[in-house]
C-alpha cells in the first residue's frame, strides 16, 4: 500500500464482521459484498472509476464488484487470486470439503485457547508488532467464525464471479506464486488472464501465495503489477 500510495490513492477495507470492522459475522455473498464496497465509496465521496486488487478469494469479490459496476472499474489486479472455476481443479473439491469440516471447529477451539496452535503466530517475514496483532486477531473467535462463514459462502461466490465474461479491454495484471501450487492452478490463471485484451500474466518464482503479500521482496513485485493498471487505465482514459 505504501509503494502504491506515492503515485495513486489507495483504499483498503475489512468486509463488515472482518479485519478490523465492527459488525458480528455474518452469512454474505458477492453481491452483497460488492454493495457494501460500492456504497462505502460512496460514502467516502471518493469518485470513480477504480483499479481494484484483490488477493486469494479478493480476486473473485473483484471480479464480482467488476460484473455488478462495470462502469465504475478502471482495471484489475489479480494476485494469485482463486479462480470462478476453483471447483474444475482436480484436488480443490476434496480439499474444500476438508476445510470445511476443520474450520468449523476452530471457532469453539480459540475459546479454550487452542486456535493459536493451528493460526500460528502470523507470517515470519512481517515485522514483529504486525505479526504479533495478526496472529492474536487469526486466533480470535470472532476472525476464525468469520472465516468459517465466508468458506461457506465460496461455492456461491464462485458462481457469480462467472458472470463476468469480458472486461472489455480494460488493462488487466494476473501476478501468479510458484511455490506450493495446487494441481491446475496455473492453467486456471491463464485462463483469468483472458478476461482482457488488454492483459499479462506474470509468474513470481519462489513466491509463495502468501508472500506476494507479506514478503517484500514478492510484495514489491505486486505492487509495481497494480502500479502498471493504474498507468494503462490513466493512459486508456
């Protein structure tokens, strides 16, 4: 955020029962969500149109919020996002139904003080006072019945993200990890990265899903890739 911010207006928000937003938990799929960041903006009197960037299932929420406003995106950054068609990869089915069946016991775990095991104490490679809030906050009842729910709700997201056939040109970026790839991952992002003409694929060796984020190194890759959506959306304009 703060690579981007020197060049760019960047806002980042927690989905209502999340992060750092109040509100308990609750059941929510794209649409909903896409309102909410819709009207939130709005609120905020912050105008658009937008370059959004999402990570993991973030990228499907935008590709989402893209098919609801599409006048209101400018451009879009997938990073290593989950793909509409998660469910066509040859081992995703059964391990989302594993993860179901775990994620539902982590919420009673974290009462009895045992979710920290399981959430860890968040990544190495963030700075010790970040990475001490993270894993207080992952290991809470309430981020872990948030997660809970939102599993719940992928198949569903999913399937509205499939409504967005073509971004019609608008710069598109599709950064994908390398390490710890599940089976058909990679064709699934060359296939995200055919919503636009206008569009590259850039692979990150020795990135892990989660260090395009919370590495530097990596995270500094990404930034530049949302970086280069929102000159080629200015330039388009």
């Amino acid at each position: 955020m703060q690579r981007i911010a020197s060049s760019s207006r960047v806002c980042a928000f927690d989905r209502a029962g999340q992060g750092w937003s109040g509100g308990v938990p609750r059941r929510q799929d794209g649409h909903e969500l896409a309102s909410d960041l819709h009207g939130l903006l709005r609120a905020a009197q912050i105008p658009g149109p937008y370059v959004l960037a999402g990570h993991s299932v973030g990228g499907t929420y935008a590709l989402v919020y893209a098919a609801q406003y599409p006048e209101q995106v400018a451009g879009l950054a997938l990073i290593d996002s989950s793909s509409p068609y998660q469910f066509d990869l040859p081992t995703y089915p059964r391990d989302y139904w594993g993860l179901r069946r775990v994620t539902a016991l982590f919420p009673s775990l974290s009462r009895v003080g045992l979710a920290r095991l399981t959430a860890g104490g968040g990544s190495a490679k963030l700075p010790a006072d970040v990475r001490h809030a993270a894993g207080t906050f992952a290991s809470s009842p309430r981020d872990l019945t948030a997660n809970r729910i939102e599993i719940g709700e992928l198949p569903t997201i999913f399937d509205q993200a499939k409504a967005l056939k073509s971004l019609d040109g608008k710069p598109l970026v599709v950064l994908t990890a390398t390490v710890d790839n599940q089976r058909g991952w990679v064709a699934a992002q060359d296939k995200l990265a055919l919503l636009s003409t206008t569009s590259v694929h850039r692979t990150v060796p020795g990135a892990t899903h989660e260090a395009l984020l919370e590495d530097e190194r990596y995270a500094t890759i990404t930034a530049r890739g949302i970086a280069d959506v929102v000159r080629a959306a200015q330039a388009r304009r």
